[in-house]
C-alpha cells in the first residue's frame, strides 16, 4: 500500500513520510523541487508540484493513498489522475476554518473549503483533517525575541489552541493505517486553551528571555506586517481575533482519538524550538 506524501519540504508532509517509513509503510515523497528535500534513507523522492497538473501522472503511479496539501487550482486536475492511477483514499490537510459561516469567501478558509468541496465530490475516498493555529506560527515572533524587543500584539488576549504539527502528522498517520478511521472530518486543536500572551511567555521561560508583550492597535499592526502579509488576510486574522479577544478557543480529542495519546503541548514546542528565540 504505496502512500505519496506531497509538500515534503514542509514540516508536517517530512514527519509524516518519516513516520510511514518507520512503520514498514510504503512511501513516495512528493515535492516541487525533489533534489532539495532531505530524506531518510528508503524514501524515494518524486516531482509533485500541485500548481503543474502535468506532474501528477508519474508521481501517482503505482499510489495506493494520499497525504494532500490544500491547493484548489488544479484541484480537478489531480483527482482525475488520481482515480485514473487507482488511488482509494486522500487524507486532506485542511483546516478549522471551513468551519466558519464565511468559509466560501473567508480568505484563510476559502482555498480548504474549495479542495474539500472537490474532494467531497470526487468517487476517490477521502478523510479531512482540519488543524487550529499551528504552533510554528510563534516563529514570527522570534526576531522580536532575538533583537530584544517586546512582541507587538494587537489582541494580547485572543484565545487559541495551537497544535504542534508533529502531533498533526502523527494524526495523518493513524488515518493512513487504520481504514476504520477513514472517511470522516476531524478538528485537531492542541490540549489547551491559550492567549497569545500566555504563548509568548512560555517562550520566554523555554528561552530564558524577558521578553513581554506590547499591546498595539489594529492599524499599527497591519502597517507591521503590510510588507509580507496581504491586506485581505491581515484583515481576516484581526477579526478573528477580535472575535476570541478574552473568550478560550474550542479544544477537542480529536487528536487523541486518532493518536491515542493527547496533542504536544505548547510548552513542549516552545523547549523544543528555544534556540530560534535566543539572542
């Protein structure tokens, strides 16, 4: 049973192909530039670039299931080649926020919300795992660690419950190898609610830093990020916030359901990723 991981460049994806291949499971690591991952020994690497849907035959070869990235532009494209190669199963990296009303418009949901709507439609058998915030998202917070300065928030208090993307690809795991796990929408959050200033203190702690929390305006931040962050996703991440300032976020089990142990914590990130918030 040969499963093709695509984005291995990225965290999640390697984990996972990393993961398979310990378990004595078949994998092909998938990529838009193969020569540059770095590999266990035993993982074939393979062109995947979702964005080319002349990739797709070649390395769907042979595959029996799927770990999928999100990208809807050729979305369609990729599911004919799929059930033309013979595939029975995508799991979908998706995310929580289809879960919001707006999802169809929303510019943080509408791109998962597309693929799941492809993949709800298609005969191919598919299984949605839909994380919260990443923990890896507190890397942006690093150069404000490193140089000394405070961490510019605009909702300081805006709950989340961030998940480590190991515990992410031990999920993606458990539905690969476990048919009877196959076919549902799972919510995989971390085990605990935190604010974004609770985060950055145990990175403080993990790092040995001082560093605190300062609370900016919406426009301060938006000016802050406008170099690297589009205007229409800054907005949808604002009001987010607003919409969680002072309330904790929804945790579930679904991670533990499907692992059979609870989610990584934050903290256990935060010591695990110090040395990227050290001076």
């Amino acid at each position: 049973m040969l499963t093709l991981v695509t984005g291995c460049r990225g965290r999640i994806g390697s984990t996972l192909a990393a993961l398979l291949l310990g378990r004595g499971h078949p994998v092909r690591a998938a990529s838009r530039n193969p020569a540059e991952l770095s590999l266990p020994t035993g993982i074939p690497a393979v062109a995947c670039d979702l964005g080319a849907p002349e990739t797709f035959p070649a390395a769907l070869e042979g595959v029996d299931s799927v770990f999928l990235y999100a990208e809807p532009s050729h979305i369609d494209d990729f599911l004919s080649a799929a059930q033309a190669a013979g595939v029975g199963h995508i799991v979908l990296l998706s995310s929580s926020s289809v879960l919001a009303p707006d999802a169809a418009s929303n510019p943080i949901a509408a791109s998962h919300h597309a693929v799941e709507e492809a993949l709800t439609a298609s005969p191919v058998g598919s299984t949605f795992l839909r994380p919260g915030d990443f923990a890896s998202n507190a890397h942006q917070w690093a150069g404000a660690f490193r140089s000394g300065r405070p961490v510019d928030l605009p909702y300081p208090l805006s709950g989340t419950s961030p998940i480590d993307e190991t515990s992410i690809a031990e999920a993606a795991l458990a539905v690969l190898t476990d048919t009877r796990l196959q076919g549902a929408a799972y919510h995989l959050t971390g085990p605990e609610s935190l604010t974004a200033t609770e985060q950055v203190e145990l990175l403080a702690a993990a790092a040995g830093s001082t560093t605190t929390v300062n609370a900016v305006s919406r426009q301060a931040w938006k000016e802050s990020v406008a170099p690297f962050l589009p205007a229409e996703f800054a907005e949808a991440l604002l009001s987010h916030w607003a919409a969680t300032d002072g309330s904790p976020a929804e945790v579930t089990r679904d991670t533990e359901k499907l692992t059979g142990r609870p989610a990584r914590t934050f903290a256990s990130w935060a010591a695990e990723h110090a040395a990227a918030f050290r001076a």
